[in-house]
C-alpha cells in the first residue's frame, strides 16, 4: 500500500505532501458576536415628571457554531490503496499524521435597538441655599450633635454655619447633607429644631426683610435655648426666660 504513495515522489509532487494535505483538519472557531452600545444620558433633578425615550441595546447569544472541515480525496495516483483508511495507513508509514490549523475566529455585529420608557422630574422654581444669623445670640445657626443625632445650635465663625434651603413645593425647611428640619417632641411646648430623627416637619417662609418664620404643628415661634446653646420652636407666646432663651427672628443670607 505505501508503494503507491512513495512511488509517487516526482519532482513536480511529493506523495509525503500529498499526505500532509490529505491529513490536515481545519477548524473554524464559532461566531464571535459583538454588540455595539447606543449610548444615553439621563439627568434627574426634582418633581414635574416628564417621559422620553432613550435608545439602547440588547446582546443577543447564538451564531454560527464551531466548524471543523477535514480533507477527504485521495489522490488518483494512490487509488490502488483502495480507500481511506488503508490510504492513511500508508502515509503513515512515510511518516506523516493528522495536523490541525485553526483558523482566525470570525466576527459579526449586530446592534439591536429597543426604547425604554423613563421619567425625570425637573424643578417647579429655584431653591437658595442660604443660612441663619441670629444677632440675639451672636451667632450662625449650626449643626450641633445632641447624642446620636443633630439639631441647631450656634456656632461663631460663619464657615462653621449650616446651609438650608426651602422646598419651594412644599415649604419645608431643608439642612444640606441632613434632610427635612423638625421637632420630635410633638407634645410639648417647646423643642428644638431637629436635623435627624424629626416626627413633624418644619414650614417656613422669609418675609421682605429677609427674616425667618417657621411652623411645626403647635410651635409657631423661633427662640433660643439654654444660654445659646441651641435654638428652639416653642407654642405661641412662651416665656422662654425659665428656659435661659428668648425669641428670635433668624437673618436669612443667601449664598447662591
């Protein structure tokens, strides 16, 4: 059988070649897939919703599977080996086996586009930070830790003052980095102005001359506390002089 294969070793073509063809396996690697992203922005600020569509994409899995081809005519000259596996056997006795080659991976791009359905909401009016001076005490109103949590209290140095805004929807009085202002002690008749751990929110307004005026249920007035150790929201009309304070109408500055 291998006569014919070695017999076959003219100048034009080698039957070891022949062989090496006959043996050799290309493999072409399964479809890569690769999505391409429509890119989308989207800015959430606060209240009014309003609905837009933003494009994106979805990947999607399949393709063209791994293929494997495999050479299978034997050259006419060997024809007497009678068929493939007695062809093969013959080349390997010249010394030739299978070899693999792998092929570069193909690739396709498919991009799919669907649209998604998203609310965003946007202001109604500006909201000023600002913050307090309360002239009775001397003082910026400050985040001050009472325990575990915070309330207002005072502090000399203006950088040491905490921002607030006012919601213009709701007429909350907002700290910066804490949330809603409020009391908790909704029983009393008077309290502090709480920036953690509220039951009752606190409204307030600021009048023509920038002054500060604030609602929390029953408590509709401003004051200090204890020797300006923080400020307080009492009931209408309290003497605060048992409590080492006395009412206050807090300056507004705007920093914005």
């Amino acid at each position: 059988m291998d006569i014919a294969v070695r017999a076959s070793n003219f100048p034009t073509r080698m039957g070891t070649a022949d062989c090496s063809s006959y043996f050799q396996a290309t493999v072409t690697p399964a479809t890569v897939t690769i999505t391409v992203t429509a890119p989308g922005r989207v800015t959430v600020t606060e209240t009014i919703p309003t609905v837009f569509t933003v494009a994106t994409t979805t990947r999607r899995r399949g393709g063209k599977r791994q293929d494997t081809a495999i050479h299978s005519n034997i050259p006419i000259y060997a024809s007497a080996c009678s068929g493939a596996v007695r062809y093969e056997s013959a080349c390997s006795c010249i010394g030739v086996t299978r070899t693999t080659i792998t092929a570069t991976t193909p690739s396709q791009t498919i991009t799919i586009t669907k649209t998604r359905t998203v609310t965003t909401f946007q202001p109604t009016a500006t909201a000023r930070p600002f913050i307090l001076q309360v002239a009775e005490a001397g003082s910026y109103v400050a985040a001050v830790q009472a325990g575990g949590d915070y309330i207002a209290g005072f502090s000399k140095r203006e950088s040491e003052a905490q921002l607030f805004y006012i919601d213009p929807n709701t007429t909350i009085l907002k700290a910066i980095g804490f949330g809603d202002v409020g009391t908790y002690w909704v029983d009393y008749d008077t309290d502090f102005l709480w920036f953690t751990g509220i039951i009752q929110p606190v409204t307030c307004n600021i009048d023509n001359s920038n002054g500060l005026a604030c609602v929390s249920g029953h408590f509709t007035e401003l004051g200090t506390y204890a020797g300006n150790y923080s400020m307080s929201i009492t009931i209408p009309g309290l003497d605060l002089d048992p409590y080492g304070g006395v009412h206050v109408t807090p300056k507004v500055i705007y920093k914005a």
